[in-house]
C-alpha cells in the first residue's frame, strides 16, 4: 500500500484527499490543514489523522506521496519540507513563485532520488490525450496556429496571485506539450480591472521555435467559464473543449481532395466536421493515478519539475512584456536546460 498525504484541504486539496481514497493500492493516510473548521470538516470526511501544520504531520506519519496543495506562495516550503522528509511529491501549479525557488526543489528530488511532479491538470484530460495522438499521426499536416481562451468568472479566493500564474501557465504547458516546441518570442498585454493587486487580464502572441503562432487569451473577466483551445494546421482545424472532453476535427475539403499532390494544393474549404470519440474521465484522477504508477515504477513522471519551471518562467516573461511594453525576442531555452 502506498501511504498518501494531502497538504492543504481547500478548493482542489480537497479533492486530491478524495481520489487518493479511492484509489487502488493507495490509502490516503493524513492530511494537514491549518484552518480549524476545514480540518475538522476533512477529518468527520475522510478519517484519517489531521494536523495543523504540514511540519507536525511529516514528523508523525511515515508517507509515501504527498499532494501540496497550499496556496502558491507555500509551495516551496511545504514541498522542499515533503521531499527532505523523503516523500514524492505532486506541487500543485504553477510549481513556486520564483524560478530559484523551482530550481531547489528539482535539485532536491534529484539529490534524494525522488519524484517530484507539477500539477498541470490539462495533460491528463482525455480529450487532450486524444489530440495528442492524432497530432502525432500526423492528422493536421504542419500546424500554423494554436489558440487558447481561458475565461473565467471573478475567483473571490486566489489573492496571492494574479491571472498569468494563475490560469496562463495551463495554457503554457499545454502549448509547449502539443507542439514539442519551446517559445523563442512573446508579447503580452495584461490589464487590472477588478483585482485588488494583480492583472486579472492577459492577451498575448506567441513565436514558437518551429514556426507555430501561439495566441492566448486568458481573463477573470467573463461571466461564465470558457476553456478552448484551437489548432489550425494544413488539414483543417482541432477544437477542444476542456470542460466538455470533446473534440471535434473541422476538415478543410481541398487537403482531403490534394493532399497526395500537395503541390497543386490551393487553399481552404470547408469539409467535414468531425466529432472524434473521447472515452471521458476525471483528469484530476487520471493525474494522482498516473503520479502513483511513475512512483511505483520509478519512472520519471509525465509532467518533470522542469516542465513546471518552464511554464513558470514563460509566466514570468509574458509579465515582463506587459510590464515594458516590448516583444521579448530570442528566448529560446529548453526545459532541461
Ligand atoms: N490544477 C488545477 O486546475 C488547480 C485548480 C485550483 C487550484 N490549483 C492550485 O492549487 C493551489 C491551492 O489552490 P486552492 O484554490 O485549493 O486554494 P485554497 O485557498 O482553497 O486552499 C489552500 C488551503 O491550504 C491551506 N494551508 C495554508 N497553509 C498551509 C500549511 N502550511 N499547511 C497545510 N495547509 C495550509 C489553507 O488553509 C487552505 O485551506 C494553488 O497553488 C492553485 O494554483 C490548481
């Protein structure tokens, strides 16, 4: 059995502690939470033993895994606690506030031969996955463009933070993940309306190293909540809708009808419109699952602290565009590097 722990039983905490409860070969063993009322409401849930304190809880139990699931600037000492305490840990995203503070953790679990994954959730969405496959297969030809929106109404309770680490390091993520690429070139605009400290606004472009334009448009600003990402390419166009799971193919008629004889190739016209099939599921679920087996096999998990370092930077630089109201050109560094 593994023994997990949960770190923080908020808004997602408290479904990590839920999935780790069900799992198969898992037994969700403790859980920390400062705030009285939450804690006692996850220990009447879940009946497991509940601290205080991340450092009483990794004093007492012994722990396999651990979900941090704190607000974002105590991801890294909680985490950096977790793993000196020789637990695996899954850090919520993004990874830490600052790039130093993701470059200790990584080197951390190295150091003691841990896993240390991020929690970029869209990953393990099946409709990404499925995406994932067909682009690989070659099902787009070259792709020209990605967009993604991600708009969401006002979240009363993320003051730490403002929407770039917030919500754009998803899309961050995802983009890199689909495109196999990294960003050499962004611009941003963001804007603060309603936000009592933060941008709570960003629409940003940007240059992959092969080619692709990537175009994000990401707020708090919108009364109902969109999560779509577009890829447009020689064969048509994917659609995914994050919180629906589906996926559509818009097919453009002339590559069906010239593909073979790409030369003679004209233009764009309208084709099928394909709805493929998705078996859905809880991503949330399909990520602890997949956290557990990479621990078990000791094998490195889908998502590296690198690739959360990465979306954290490309964060951190879409603000500093925004900030001096300049392209930042010549950016391209791997996330290994
Ligand atoms: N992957 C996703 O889709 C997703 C979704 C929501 C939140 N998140 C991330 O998860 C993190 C938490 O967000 P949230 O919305 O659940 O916040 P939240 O404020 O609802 O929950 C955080 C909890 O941590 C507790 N806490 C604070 N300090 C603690 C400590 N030292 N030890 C134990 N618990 C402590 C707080 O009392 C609170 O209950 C954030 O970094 C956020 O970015 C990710």
């Amino acid at each position: 059995m593994i023994r997990a722990a949960v770190i923080g039983v908020g808004a997602i905490g408290k479904h990590h502690a839920r999935i780790y409860s069900e799992l198969e070969g898992v037994e969700l063993a403790a859980l920390a939470e400062p705030d009285e009322a939450r804690r006692q409401a996850a220990a009447r849930r879940f009946r497991v033993p509940t601290y205080a304190t991340h450092t009483d809880l990794l004093a007492a139990e012994r722990i396999h895994v651990v979900s941090v699931t704190v607000p974002t600037g105590l991801h890294h000492p909680v985490a950096l606690a977790a793993l000196r305490a020789g637990a695996h840990v899954l850090v919520e995203k993004p990874i830490t506030s600052t790039l130093a503070e993701a470059d200790e953790l990584i080197a951390e679990a190295a150091a003691r031969r841990l896993t240390l994954t991020v929690g970029h959730i869209e990953r393990f969405n099946p409709a990404v996955a499925e995406l994932q496959k067909r682009l690989a297969a070659g099902d787009l030809g070259r792709v020209f463009q990605v967009q993604a929106r991600r708009l969401s109404p006002f979240p009363l309770h993320v003051l730490d933070v403002g929407v770039v680490m917030d919500l754009a390091t998803h899309e961050l993520d995802m983009l890199r993940y689909l495109l196999g690429s990294e960003v050499v070139r962004l611009y941003a605009e963001t804007s603060r309306n309603f936000h009592a400290r933060h941008e709570d606004m960003l629409s940003s472009i940007l240059r992959f190293a092969n080619g692709v334009i990537g175009v994000l448009d990401i707020n708090w600003l919108t009364p109902t909540k969109v999560r779509e990402l577009r890829l447009t390419g020689e064969r048509g166009m994917f659609q995914v809708d994050y919180i629906t799971q589906d996926l559509y193919f818009y097919e453009n008629a002339e590559a069906a009808s010239h593909w073979d004889t790409l030369a003679l190739f004209r233009g764009v016209e309208e084709g099928r419109v394909v709805k493929l099939r998705v078996i859905k599921a809880e991503p949330l679920q399909q990520e602890l699952q997949a956290f557990v087996a990479a621990v078990r096999a000791g094998a490195p998990p889908a998502v590296t602290g690198a690739d959360g370092r990465q979306a954290l930077r490309l964060a951190g630089l879409l603000l500093e565009s925004a900030q001096q109201k300049q392209v930042l050109p010549g950016l391209e560094v791997s996330a290994e590097s």
